[in-house]
C-alpha cells in the first residue's frame, strides 16, 4: 500500500457535501492549533532535582478499535499511564457505540498529555484527529499515526527510501520535511534498521520536540505504550461484548 489518498478513500463513504463541510469545520479549528510548548509540567530529567509536583506524571493514550464481523461497531478506549512509576495503568475507561457514518482517512475525527492514535499537523490540511481532539478539549496532545497521509510531496515510498539510505540506518529518528521545506513530524522506529516506523507529529500545545522525547520516553515497542494499551484494551472490551 503506498499510503492513504484520501480523495479515493472519500469516495468511498460520505457524499461530497458533508466531505466538504467537514473539511471547513477542520480548517476553521485550524487556526487554533498551538505548536509550541504551552503546558505547566516540565519532563522529569535525571540531572535536575525538580519536584515532583512538577514534573509530567500521566500519558494518556486513545485508540478506536472496530468490529470486523460488524464494521460499524466501535470501541473507543482511554488509558492513562503514570510516567514516573515504569508506565503503570492507572485509568481505564471504553465507550461502545454503533456508527451511522463511514470511517473516511483524515477526518478521523493533567499533569498530563494525551497520546492520540492518529496523525496531528502530518495530515493534508494540517489538522488530524489528535490536533483536532486538543484543540476542542484544550489539552496537549501528540499525534502517534501508523499510515503516512501524502502530503507536501511526501509518500510512502519516499519515506522507506529515507529509511533505508545509508547514512540513515543506524538513525531512529527520520526528520519528514515536505517539498515546501516545512517539517511536519518525524518518522520514528523502535528498532534500527527497522522499516516500519510510526509518525509523530505536533498535536496541540507541545512542540515537535516535546512529543518525540515523550514518545520515546514510552516506548517498550514499536506503538508507544499508552496507544498500545489503549489497542489492546479496546479490541478485547469488544470480544467480551461479542461472547455476552
């Protein structure tokens, strides 16, 4: 798969006129997204002495998990982890419900900061769920996607050829700067050498660098913890529903 085209992915579900009023809604919300570092915590550092009060202590992670016997029924979970105990549930909570519109790729739509399942300004007008969910709640956000939207002549494929050039190899963080010379995230993987990398990019009110440092402050695996068991979490509240 060589990455989401969302016009081929819209055809597919809602008619044109709701595509294009949600297009309007996200681009009026747009302009309210903060990508700089706006928060009241700072990150633990082992260097500095900083009291705990102020220090980031929660990571919360929001997955959607779908039925494949019925497409239409969704899970949504929230967990929230404590950074300062080796990530520790502290939080649990599911909302299931029945969806009366198609899911359509890109309008997916504390002490504490939110790690959202999906993309945040890496997104082709700049404004995926995990900006759009900060920018209503107001809260810090991060957008942790696993698929590439084509945007600013980024592709997939461009992508792996980054990953898989020479002087980048032994790197686990790969800088995603679009035609226009704007940087819109970065590829991250877990593993060097690895090939499938997530892409983090500014959600709301934490700046690029903020987000990487605590993504990879959460990271046992590929998926930063929090997401992870936010996935895990909301896949297995809907077997338990399908067995009642």
């Amino acid at each position: 798969m060589e990455g989401i085209n969302e016009k081929e992915e819209a055809q597919k579900g809602s008619s044109p006129a709701e595509l294009g009023k949600w297009a309007e809604i996200q681009d009026t919300l747009k302009k309210r997204v903060i990508t700089v570092d706006d928060f009241p915590w700072r990150l633990a550092s082992p260097s500095e002495s900083e009291p705990q009060q102020q220090q980031l202590k929660y990571v919360g992670g929001v997955d959607v998990s779908f039925s494949k016997e019925e497409p239409s029924m969704a899970c949504g979970s929230l967990v929230v982890l404590d950074l300062l105990h080796d990530l520790r549930l502290v939080y649990q909570e599911y909302t299931c419900l029945s969806l009366d519109i198609p899911y359509v790729p890109g309008f997916l739509a504390f002490r504490e900061v939110l790690m959202v399942d999906g993309n945040g300004l890496l997104h082709p007008r700049g404004f995926g769920l995990a900006s759009h969910l900060g920018v209503i709640a107001n809260i810090p956000t991060i957008g942790v996607g696993k698929n590439l939207h084509h945007v600013d002549g980024l592709t997939q494929s461009g992508v792996r050829k980054l990953l898989e050039a020479e002087e980048n190899k032994a790197k686990g963080i790969i800088t995603l700067r679009g035609n226009s010379g704007f940087i819109w995230g970065v590829a991250m993987r877990s593993e060097q050498g690895s090939l499938k990398p997530v892409f983090v990019s500014v959600g709301h009110r934490v700046s690029l660098e903020t987000a990487i440092e605590i993504v990879n402050m959460t990271c046992k695996f590929r998926v930063p913890e929090p997401i992870r068991q936010a996935d895990i979490r909301s896949r297995e509240h809907l077997r338990k529903l399908k067995m009642k």
